[in-house]
C-alpha cells in the first residue's frame, strides 16, 4: 500500500512540473525591442506640475500671486490651458494670421496688446457664436454691436469683420477703463458688463478684480487671459514645439469697392476667378448671397490675390 502511495506522489510531482513547464512555454517573452517601446512610451509622457512665473501681469498690472487665492486660481488656468494640448497649438496657428490683424487696431486706440489674448479667450480666434447669440472673434451681442457703431441685420453682421468688431471692442474697453481706472477691471467688464462689474465693487466694498468674488465665468476670465498670454509667449517653455512652416498665414488680398447692391454674389466672386465659398471666407461679415444696400453705402469687399487658391469656376 505504502508503495502505491509513492508512485502516486510521484506521478503528481511529474504532472505538476509538466503543467508549469507548459505554462511557461505558452506564455513566452515579449521581444526585447516591444519591452524597449513599452518603457519608452511610459516614460517619454509625463505630467508635470508647473513652476509659477514671476511677474505676472495683465497690461502692466500685476497678479498678485503672493495670495494663495490666487496663487491656486492662476494654477490651475495654467495647467489647463498648458496640457489642452491641441488647441493650445491651434491657437499659435491662428494668432500667427490674426493677431497682425488686431495689434494695429489696439495700439490706434491706445489700448494695451495684452487685449489680444481677450479675443483668445473669447473665440479661440474664430467667428464663434455664442448660446447666449454673441458673435465673432469679440463675442458681441447683437445690440452691443449696434451702440458701439457696427452695422448687424441679416444682410450684414459686422460683428463677423475682425478689423471693425477690434474697433468696436476698443469702444468698449476704452470706456470700461475710464468708469474703473484700471485695465484689469475693463477686462472683467468685458465679460460681466460695466453695470455687473460696478454693482459687486460696491456690494464687497472693495475696489480691485482680485478682491471680488464673482461667478465661475468672470471669476476666471482675467486668469485665463494671463495664462494664454504667458503660455503664447512662451511656447518652448510650455512644451509647444513648431516651426514657421506650421503656423497659419495671412492671406494676400486687395479690397474691391462696392457702393450698388449685388443681386449675387457667385457671380461677383467668378468676376476674379474665385467661387463663393472662398468670397465668404475673407468676408464672413456678408450674410446673404446677395447685397441690398438701398442707402448706396460704400463697402470694402476683400479678395484673395490671384492664384492663391485652386478652385473650380463654372462648369
């Protein structure tokens, strides 16, 4: 009996050391290089936590970061702002082509250059709408747009033409600035309107943007400004890597005056050679396929300068 037993046990010791033999063997290495690529891939993505910079500012007005209010809310624009990767790069693209469009206009009325990036928050650089009907690279309301100058019905929507909604936000700006003295204020008043900036100064008592408590959106709003500033400044730092060839540009175009109606403008845009998607697109502000101009007021049409596009006119 006992002799049973140890050829049992025995059998049982092959049988195991087989199975483990076979386990083995079905579960062979990974290839040195696919080890490689794995170790590589965990270690060339990392998060970082991001060093507060000095000095910052908001049109020569400084952030003070000294308070830990503040210290965290401008954190965490930077780390959102730094790790959205993919807009982040859009964002070099387009301010390559729109911002030459925009600083002449800021500096005509002697508004700072860090208003640039107010449009950047706004609109990320394109004629955006807004839930609320804001339109454009300023996001402005239909009846802002009109007290401050621009022409809105559904003809025409200057709201979309970036030279002329930058003069109607410089309106705005220049005016927030003279009712609060300060440019971080105006910002905020961007955003908030001049009445609800002004209504939660006097309720708080206080007199400065970093000492109110506003809602999520404005509450943020200057804090998002500075950090696009410093990050698009700054690409290198951030870990933004491109070259000139990658960013968008302007492109070449000479204005056509109009001072009839236009009764349609694919015919008008195979007049230069261009077809009607390519028209709309240097003048998202012409609403309609047609113009109706009654008054016989004088418009600046632009159009891309020949051969800059390839495209299929007529049949």
């Amino acid at each position: 009996m006992k002799r049973i037993k140890r050829i049992l046990v025995c059998l049982g010791v092959v049988f195991t050391a087989g199975v483990l033999i076979n386990a083995t063997q079905e579960e062979p290495q990974k290839p040195v290089e696919q080890q490689q690529l794995e170790k590589k891939l965990i270690n060339d993505y990392n998060v970082y936590a991001i060093p507060m910079p000095d000095n910052l500012n908001f049109a020569g007005e400084l952030v003070p970061i000294e308070n830990p209010d503040i210290r965290e809310r401008m954190d965490r624009e930077l780390l959102v702002n730094t790790y959205w990767q993919s807009n982040g790069l859009l964002l070099f693209k387009r301010a390559n082509k729109y911002f030459p469009l925009i600083e002449p206009i800021l500096e005509k009325y002697g508004i700072p250059d860090d208003f640039k990036y107010l449009a950047v928050i706004e609109s990320g650089l394109t004629q955006a709408v807004s839930p609320a009907n804001a339109k454009g690279f300023w996001q402005l309301l239909s009846a802002t747009g009109k007290e401050l100058g621009l022409e809105v019905n559904s003809n025409v929507d200057e709201r979309y033409h970036i030279e002329k909604s930058t003069e109607a936000a410089c309106k705005y700006i220049l005016a927030a600035k003279e009712r609060f003295g300060n440019w971080t204020l105006a910002a905020a008043a961007y955003n908030a309107g001049n009445y609800g900036i002004d209504k939660q100064l006097q309720r708080q008592n206080v007199a400065n943007y970093y000492d109110i408590l506003l809602g999520e959106e404005t509450g943020r709003y200057v804090f998002r400004i500075v950090a696009l500033k410093e990050i698009l400044s700054n690409p290198a730092k951030y870990g933004f890597n491109f070259s000139e060839k990658d960013l968008y540009d302007k492109i070449p175009t000479f204005t056509v005056k109009v001072d009839t109606a236009v009764t349609n403008f694919t015919q008008f845009a195979e007049k230069f050679e261009i077809n009607y998607k390519i028209l709309k697109l240097h003048n998202p502000w012409l609403r309609e396929t047609h113009l109706n101009n009654a008054s016989r007021k004088e418009y600046l049409i632009k159009i891309p300068e020949k051969g800059v596009y390839k495209t299929t006119v007529g049949q």
